[in-house]
C-alpha cells in the first residue's frame, strides 16, 4: 500500500508543479495561456449566419459572453460544428467578420456556448466608434 501511496503522492506533485508553470501534466500550454489575445467579459448583440449541415442558410441574433481581437465566445441555438465557417456582424458598429467555429460546448436548455475565431485579427471589432 505504501508504494501507491507514494506515487499518488508523487502524481499530485507533478500536477502542482505542472499547474504553477502554466502546462498540464503532459507537458502541453494550459488552456488560458494558449490564447492569442486577452478575453474581456462583454455583451455584444450580434447577428450569427452561415450554412448548416445540409447547405441551408440560417441567421441568428446572440449575444457575446466574452470577446478578444481574435473571436468570442457566445451563447447559440443553431447547431454548428467545430470548423464550420461563420459570418459574425456586430449589431452596435455595422463591422463584420468571417470566423470559424473553434469550440462547441454541450447543449443545455436548447443552446450551447461556441467558440468563434476570426479569420483575421480584428481589435476594433468590438468597439463602438
């Protein structure tokens, strides 16, 4: 029993070491420092539209959850899926961007939160001029 003390012991020491140097446990960034820019909590009506997965348009009106000049993240009805190219118009300035899907969360009470990227890097986005 000691023997699996000691590497339970020795595996919580890695993790907190690993932790404390912003990697995982497998050597690999942690996720808030691979991003490419800060993310800021704001709410920003947008309009979301594309394609779905039988080449039907769609549009739909969401609001941001958190952005940064690369993307945001927001809270969506329609079904998208992880590569899947997006058009994202800002409702407050007219701007508008082709992004992709990065993320998609799992679904609770009809939405899920996505994760969208921009094609090309866009700080003035999100502000109101």
């Amino acid at each position: 029993m000691s023997r699996i003390w000691d590497a339970l012991k020795e595996a919580e020491h890695e993790k907190s070491r690993a932790s404390s140097h912003g990697r995982s446990i497998h050597g690999a960034k942690s996720r808030t420092e691979r991003r490419k820019s800060k993310r800021t909590l704001l709410f920003v009506p947008v309009l979301v539209y594309g394609s779905d997965a039988d080449k039907q348009p769609f549009h739909e009106e969401a609001e941001t959850l958190e952005v940064n000049e690369h993307g945001c993240l927001l809270s969506m009805e329609s079904e998208v899926a992880r590569g899947q190219r997006l058009f994202l118009s800002n409702m407050s300035n007219q701007e508008e961007q082709e992004c992709r899907v990065v993320h998609v969360g799992r679904r609770a009470r009809g939405r899920a939160k996505v994760g969208l990227e921009f094609l090309r890097p866009s700080p003035r986005f999100w502000t109101n001029r």
